[in-house]
C-alpha cells in the first residue's frame, strides 16, 4: 500500500528540518572557537596544533563509528551526539586549553555522528527517486544555517554574552534527537533501516586502483582542506589584520552563504559541462586566496573581498556536490566505495591542520593562504583528467 503524499512531505520536511538544526548547532561556534583559541593560545600555530589533534580524533571516530552504527543503532547515537553537544559548550565556556581541546574533540564527535547518522534516515525514510526534489531543499535550509551561524555566534559572544552562542549550539543538539522522535511517523521508523558499509583492505585496494575514483578522492579532498582553512584562519586573520572578530564571523558566515548558489550552478554545468565548470572554479578560487596572501600585509579590506571572491568560485565547485565520484563509481561498487570517498572530509582537515601548523612555525599567517590557493590551482591541474563528458 503507498504511502500518502502528504506522508511523504511531513517525513521529508522533518528531515530538512532537523538536519538544519543540527547544522545550526555546529555553525553557531564554528568560528567562535577560533576567535577563543586564538585569545587563549595567543598564536595562530599553537592554534594549528589544537585543530590537528581535533582532526585525528575525527579520523578515529570516523573509523569506530559504522561499527558502533551496527551494534548500538541510531537512537543511541543520537542522544550521544546530543551530549556531545552539550558537553563541547560546557568546556569551551571554561576558556581555558584543555576546555578548548576537550570542546573542541567534543564538537568533532557532535558533528560526525549526526552527519552519519542523519545520513541512515535519509537513506531509510526517502525515496530514491524522491531524492532530486529532497537534495535542493535540504542544501537550501542548511545553507540558511551555514549563512546565519557563524555571524550571529560571534555577534551574541560580543553583544549579550559570551555564553550565548554556546548555549544556543547545545540547544540545538538536545533538540535534534527529541523533534525527530516527535515528529517520525512511528510506523515507517520501525522499519528495517540500512546499515552503514564498513570498508574492507581489499576494497581500499580496489578504489585506489581505479584513476577516475582517485582523482574524485583527491579533487573532494581539496574542497575539504580550502573550507577547513576557511573557517579557522579567516576570523583569525581578522582579528589579527583589525577587522575584529565580529566581521571575521561575517566573512565566514557570508562565504557559507554562497552555498545557496548551488542550484545556479547546477544550471550552468548542465549548459557549459562540469569539467570547464570546475577547471574554471578550482583556478579561480587558488587565484583568489593566494590574492589574499598578497593583499593582507597592505589592506586587510581588499584582502577581504579577494576571500569573498574565492569563496563565490568555491560555491560552484560546492554546487557540483559529489558528482565526480558518483559518476566515477560502478553501480555494483557504490555501497564498499561509498565510506572509502567520504574519508576526504577528515583527509582534507587533518591534511590542512598539519600543513599550516608547520609552515606557521616559519613563516606568518599570511603563508596559508598562500599554500591553501596553491593546492587549489594543483585541482585545476587535475580538472583536466576529468572525461570531457563530464
């Protein structure tokens, strides 16, 4: 018997719904906890190291947690990312360095547990080919968090109190857990829900084997490692070049914004074709952050707006999503590949953590801008391996 359409609407709605939450929750702090490290740590490498010691226990989270899919479920896991939540405001309102570490390592474990979890319900309550129409609205909402969180975090810190942003970050992850309990229809939750593929050697093997996986892998990656850079070095470049936290805050939150270009994008690629599309955004968002690097020391302002402009051509290659792997990838292989790809986020992250906490030791902030620009233009490089079909 099929299910009504409204059935469908309230389910994909709830979903979008949460999901937004659960990104507002992230985004509230996710440029307060630079500004805060950067006050306690007092330099931008000790910084560097805070976040490559985040960055490797996502990697081992990331790791443990299909396992832990399989053998606790989601419900469990939920509340879990829900006390994480809470617990990262508790020890990041400590302002002290094991606070912002321990907050920090708890952040990570909120953010990866609902992404991966959140993912499991949209896999179980939506439709393959409700997916087209689900995809844009869920972007569009999360974009509206991407955009509105990381400003408003820092503008409560500065305006009302400090302890703002945190509490209202650790409302959202309480939330998220309860609404989706109180608004699932009962009778679809209770239906057998997909397990999360835990990769094999053999399957490593099998995706690194495969070119047109690999240059997928590698162009992500790049994506993956330019937003990690974003969303730490830009409040911190704002705050050391006199622009002050806030707008630090609005930069970040505005080049999330870009985000809500996406179906634009999708539009053009479908005129121009993804390959120029993207050889095209990677070039233009190296130039543009490497423009950054020159301009900082001599006007913070134009530094700026060359950061808007590169996160503009990031917006497109945003836009494009997953689309080189899910192109690349064989129908038969999706689900053993599918975890292998999704290790560019904490790939990328550690990658940029590590890069920039050593070239900070010798150099100023202004080199990860430098370096960040230069491994986009390596991804334009790679754009022209993509098939010209694309």
């Amino acid at each position: 018997m099929q299910a009504p359409a409204n059935l469908h609407s309230n389910v994909r709605w709830t979903l979008v719904s949460v999901y937004a939450i659960t990104v507002l929750a992230r985004t509230m702090v996710i440029s307060l906890i630079p500004v805060l490290a950067y006050g306690v740590l007092g330099t931008a490498q000790r910084v560097s190291e805070m976040y490559l010691i985040a960055s490797l226990f996502g990697i081992a989270v990331s790791i443990a947690l299909p396992r832990l899919l399989h053998r606790l479920g989601r419900e469990p896991l939920l509340a879990a990312a829900a006390l994480s939540g809470i617990g990262s405001a508790c020890a990041l309102s400590l302002n002290n360095t094991g606070g912002l570490v321990v907050g920090l390592m708890l952040h990570v474990l909120m953010v990866l547990t609902f992404e991966n979890v959140m993912s499991l319900y949209v896999m179980q309550h939506v439709p393959r080919r409700a997916l087209a129409g689900f995809e844009p609205l869920r972007i569009f909402l999360a974009g509206a968090s991407y955009g509105a969180g990381p400003w408003l975090g820092i503008a409560l810190a500065e305006s009302v109190a400090s302890g703002m942003p945190l509490a209202i970050s650790a409302g959202c992850a309480a939330a998220a857990p309860i609404l989706l309990a109180f608004l699932l229809d009962r009778t679809r939750a209770a239906e057998a829900a997909p397990a999360m593929t835990v990769a094999k050697g053999t399957d490593i093997l099998r995706f690194w084997a495969q070119p047109r996986l690999r240059l997928a892998w590698l162009l992500t990656t790049i994506r993956a490692a330019w937003w990690a850079m974003y969303v730490v070095y830009v409040p911190i470049f704002a705050i050391r070049y006199g622009l002050g936290a806030s707008l630090g805050g609005g930069l970040v939150s505005l080049g999330s914004a870009f985000l809500l270009l996406a179906p634009l994008w999708g539009r053009l690629a479908r005129r121009t074709g993804i390959r120029p599309l993207l050889l095209a955004s990677y070039g233009a968002c190296g130039l543009c952050t490497i423009l950054v690097a020159l301009l900082a020391p001599q006007n913070a302002y134009a530094a700026a707006g060359a950061l808007m402009a590169a996160a503009f051509a990031m917006s497109a290659i945003d836009g494009m999503g997953n689309v080189t792997f899910l192109r690349a990838v064989r129908a038969h292989q999706r689900t053993r590949m599918t975890p292998i790809f999704t290790t560019y986020r904490d790939v990328g992250q550690v990658g940029a953590a590590g890069l920039f906490a050593v070239l900070l030791i010798f150099l100023p902030l202004p080199a990860v801008f430098a370096a960040a620009g230069g491994t986009l233009l390596a991804g334009a490089a790679l754009c022209r391996y993509l098939p010209r079909r694309f």
